[in-house]
C-alpha cells in the first residue's frame, strides 16, 4: 500500500449538545496531512463524540468538519474515506476474517480479483497472513483487534479513526499493538486520530497529543511540549506525576528556594524525577524529612516533608550514585530552578 492518501483534517467550532450536557463546546482542532494526533482528556471530556462527528456517525449542533478542504458535515459515513477501529472489536462473528477484511471493499463494489490481493496485504501487514479462514470466536483478543485494524485500512482511507482501541487488551498485548500501530502509520502514511484516555499510550504514539477537558482543548501540543511545559494546573497533573506547589501565604513555594511572582503564579510543578539529592552546581535546594520510601523496580520513590509541612514525591533511579534514603532522615534535596513550571491559574 502507498502512503498516497492522506488528508487532513480540522475541526471549526464544533459544538455537540446533548438537551442539558455539552459534551463538545467550541472544539477547534486542526490536524496535518499524515500527522498522528491524539485526543487524551479524562472520560466524558468529548472524545468519543469528536471522532463520531468526523467519522459521520453523530451530527454537530454548531460548527463544521473538514477533511482535505471539503466540509463534511452533512456527508454520510461512507462518503467520508474514513477508517474507524472503535473499541469494542465489533467483527461481524459470522464472517470469517477474509471477509471481515474484504467487507469494506465489497462496499466500495471493487472486483473480486483485486479483493484478494488487498486483503492478504492488510492481512500481512497486521501479521495475520493465513488467518483469513478463521472465524473471529477463534482468534484471541489481539488478534480481533488486529483485524478490525485490517479492515480500517484495507480501503487505504486517507483518514483512520481510532477509538480506545487498546484498552481492553491487557498490557502486553497493548505494547505490541503500539508498536504494530506505529509502524502502519509510518508505512501508510495515513492521517490518525487516536482517542485514549491512557496517558502513556498518547505520550507514546503521537506526534502531537489534544489534552481535553469538559468538551474544550486545554493544550495541543507535541508530548514532550505538554510534558515539560504544562499552560494549566490541569495538564500538569493530567500527564504523568507532578507536584503542585501552591504560591500562598504558608511559604510552601519560598522553603525550597522558589521565588515567583506572587501576582501572577498562582502554584509551581515540580515533577517527582527532578528532585535529587544528588545535587547538581547551582541547584535550588531545601531541607526535609523523609516520610516514605518505596521500592518501584528501576526507581525508588520518596514521600518528602519540608518544614512547612508540605509533602512533595521523589523519584530517584535505583541506578543512581546514591544509596536510598530511609524513613525518618532529614536531608538536603535539589532541583534546577528551570524545571519548576509556574502556572497561572
Ligand atoms: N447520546 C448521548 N446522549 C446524552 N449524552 C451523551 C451522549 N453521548 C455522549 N453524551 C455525554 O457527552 C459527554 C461526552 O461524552 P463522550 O462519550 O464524548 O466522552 P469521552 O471523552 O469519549 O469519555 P470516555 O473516556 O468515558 O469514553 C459525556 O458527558 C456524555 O455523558
Ligand atoms: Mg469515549
């Protein structure tokens, strides 16, 4: 399959209502032709409804859908060139797998001939060659979901749709299937939008991730963007583990050393693997008790208490130059005053 279609696609003010709820409010998004993009947000912040909008499936109260420069909002699904693997396997069971794949062909009336080459193309492609007889009550879990991404692709839609596709697969199965997912998408070239609510999955797979929230975007931005530079106390504790220093009248932020304008910052992010006792020149440091320890494989983590009472988490690597502390020492602990993200709300 050539990396030939891709479009892109852009959402203009979108706004779902469901009578009372607002499920999208004001959804603006535009996605590069070919780019991998992930819409992360905790359940019920408009995921699933951004993807059924642009798939076809539900209709917007307000706003517009474009895929390529075409608005699309009144086009049915299947005028829509759109691949969609949803989360649920949702194979027809009585279908050998041959024909789950060749289904969306079929549709699209193309000849038999070239229905067979296709789909053992998008068999291999998902390491499934020879499985094509199988029913899908024969195959495992990950090898269903393996096939309805055969069948997302086999029409080489310009764009694929992914809806929490992994996350009833346990771990292990979800890792191959990231990576499989990776390597279609550098060898389709297709233009992805992946819905999860896994932040490590979208830290992983995207070339740029949508945080949202109560049917808005808090942040578009590429993973470490979002990562290392949070606009928001909620994408700061949303993406991995952080914490938030409130800048008050207690002193939390001025006992390790901090020094934001009181006006403005509202709370600083201190992410728990930038603090080190290990100090570095130049390093702000603090005084505090050690409250916890405990073990996590390739880093221990430390519950910290400083003097004005404030408990902030550390994450050393095991593998580091000091040995690891224990419960009830005091000692000195530093951060690089550039890692401390001031937020304002
Ligand atoms: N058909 C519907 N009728 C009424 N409310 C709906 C309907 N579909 C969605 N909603 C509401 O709209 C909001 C957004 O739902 P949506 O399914 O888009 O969330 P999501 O981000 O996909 O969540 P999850 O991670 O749980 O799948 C929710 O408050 C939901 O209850
Ligand atoms: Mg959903």
């Amino acid at each position: 399959m050539s990396g030939a279609g891709r479009a892109p696609v852009r959402f203009e003010k979108v706004s779902r209502h469901f009578g009372n709820v607002v499920a999208l409010d004001g959804f603006d998004l535009a996605v590069a032709a070919g780019e991998f993009v992930t819409l992360l947000g905790p359940s019920g912040s408009g995921k699933t409804t951004a993807l059924n909008i642009l798939a076809g499936f539900d209709r917007a109260t307000a706003g517009e859908v474009f895929i390529g420069e075409r608005p699309v909002g009144a086009l049915p699904p299947e005028k829509r060139n759109v691949g969609m693997v949803f989360q649920s396997f949702a194979l027809f069971p009585h279908m050998s797998v041959f024909d789950n794949v060749a289904f969306p062909l079929r549709m699209r009336r193309i000849a038999g001939q070239e229905i067979a080459g296709r789909v053992a193309k998008a068999l291999e492609m998902v390491r499934l060659g020879g499985y094509g007889d199988r029913r899908p009550a024969a195959l495992s879990g990950g090898q269903r979901q393996r096939v309805a991404l055969a069948r997302a692709v086999v029409a080489e839609p310009p764009v694929l749709l992914m809806d929490e596709s992994l996350s009833a697969l346990d771990l292990k199965l979800r890792e191959d299937l990231q990576e499989e997912i990776r390597r279609l998408h550098r060898q389709l070239g297709t233009t992805v939008i992946f819905v999860t609510h896994d932040q490590g999955e979208a830290l992983t797979l995207s070339d740029r991730i949508a945080l949202m929230n109560r049917g808005r975007i808090c942040q578009f931005d590429t993973p470490t963007a979002l990562y290392d530079r949070p606009v928001s106390r909620f994408v700061a504790d949303f993406i991995g583990r952080t914490n938030i220093v409130p800048v008050d009248a207690a002193g939390h932020a001025a006992a390790l050393g901090l020094s934001p304008d009181a006006a403005t910052v509202r709370a600083v992010s201190l992410r728990p693997e930038k603090l080190r006792r290990a100090l570095h020149a130049g390093d702000l440091t603090f005084e505090a008790v050690v409250e916890d320890v405990a073990f996590h494989g390739a880093t221990v983590e430390s519950r910290l208490r400083v003097p004005t009472g404030f408990v902030l988490r550390m994450s050393e690597a095991r593998s580091g130059p000091l040995p690891p502390p224990f419960p009830g020492e005091t000692t000195r602990v530093g951060f690089a005053a550039g890692d401390a993200v001031a937020l304002y709300d």
